[in-house]
C-alpha cells in the first residue's frame, strides 16, 4: 500500500514537471515564441546568490502548480540570470543581457519582474515580492494583464 502511494506522488510530481514550461534565456526567442503563440513574455531578472527574495519568489511562486498552469495559457518564460553559477554567457549573449537591464530594468531591482507585449513593450511591471500566495501574486499579474 504505502509502494502504491509512493508510486502515485511520484508520478503527480513529474507530470507537474512536465507541464511547467522552460524558461527561456534569451529575449529575442522568448519574443518570437510568444508572437507565434499569441502569449506576453514574464521577464524575471534575477541573481540567485545574492538575492534571497529572488529565489523565494522562485520557490515560492515560479514553481507553485496555480502559477505554473496560469503561465502555461499567457506567458512566455524569459529569465534573465546574472548567476555566477549559471551556464557560460557568450560575450555576444552577455552584452545582450546588460542592454536588455538597461531597457527594462534601469534601476537594477533584484528580483525584477516585467511583462512585455508581442512588440517588446512594458504592459506591467510586478511589485517587489513580499511573500504573497501564489493565488495572491496571480492577481496581481491578472489585473494588470489587460494592456
């Protein structure tokens, strides 16, 4: 019995998993995808090991199954991570990302959540996370998605 239920988590857990879409980590895709599917890109800036509001916004939201499914239906997922951990940036890749801060996130906010119309054009910028619900800061993202 306890072999059974183990089996079912584990399963519920990895097609939770496969429903979560990939963040992207590079704008220009992310745009062209959303265009192609009709969506808005999030554009999530953040530095993980500096910023621990970063990843409880990660955790806490980004990966909860409301918000997962909520971003399936509307969003393209861009991430743009200033991580020392992550993958190695072409210096072209790079240069990109520091002009993609300066357009929309001038002030260098971490964590830093933006979202953008199928011409690359700010429809809403989210607030800082304060440890909202997921159900909270899908509000959020809802009343201000009419743009």
């Amino acid at each position: 019995m306890k072999k059974g239920l183990f089996i079912l988590v584990c399963l519920a857990f990895s097609s939770l998993d496969s429903q979560a879409q990939q963040w992207q980590s590079d704008l220009q895709i992310g745009l062209k995808e959303a265009a192609q599917q009709n969506k808005k890109v999030l554009l999530f800036f953040s530095v993980p090991e500096r910023c621990d509001v970063c990843n409880k916004l990660e955790r806490n939201i980004f990966k909860s199954p409301e918000f997962i499914e909520f971003a399936s239906e509307n969003y393209v997922l861009v991430k743009i991570d200033f991580s020392y951990e992550a993958e190695e940036l072409t210096k072209d890749q790079l240069e990109k990302n520091l002009l993609i801060v300066e357009k929309y996130n001038k002030d260098g906010f971490f964590p830093h959540v933006v979202v953008l119309n199928k011409d690359a054009k700010i429809t809403h910028k989210v607030g800082v996370y304060s440890r909202e619900t997921p159900q909270q800061y899908l509000s959020m993202l809802r009343n201000n998605s009419k743009s």
